[in-house]
C-alpha cells in the first residue's frame, strides 16, 4: 500500500471516530467550517464587485 492511501484510510477512520465518539461537538465543527466558507464566499464577491464598480 502506498502512503496517500494508508493517510486518506486513517484520516477517514479518525473522522469517523470524531463523528461517533462526539456527535455535537462534530457538528458544531460542521456548521463552523460552512460559515466561515459562506463567509469568505461573500467576502471574495464583495472584493470582486467593488473592483468592477470604481
């Protein structure tokens, strides 16, 4: 087995360890994670309009 393989199987076990040992906290995580990228996508969109607006 190669290294990429044996990390993307560990790293999936520990999500899945995350997920089942504390399901809230796991999902608090979740909901941080899609704020800040909704965040950040309204951010970039705001950048990207005030270049073409002046």
């Amino acid at each position: 087995m190669n290294l990429k393989k044996i990390l993307t199987l560990a790293a999936i076990a520990l999500v899945l360890f995350f997920v089942i040992a504390q399901p809230g906290h796991a999902a608090g995580l979740v909901s941080n994670a899609i704020d800040f990228l909704r965040s950040s996508a309204e951010s970039v969109i705001t950048f990207v309009s005030n270049i073409f607006k002046g």
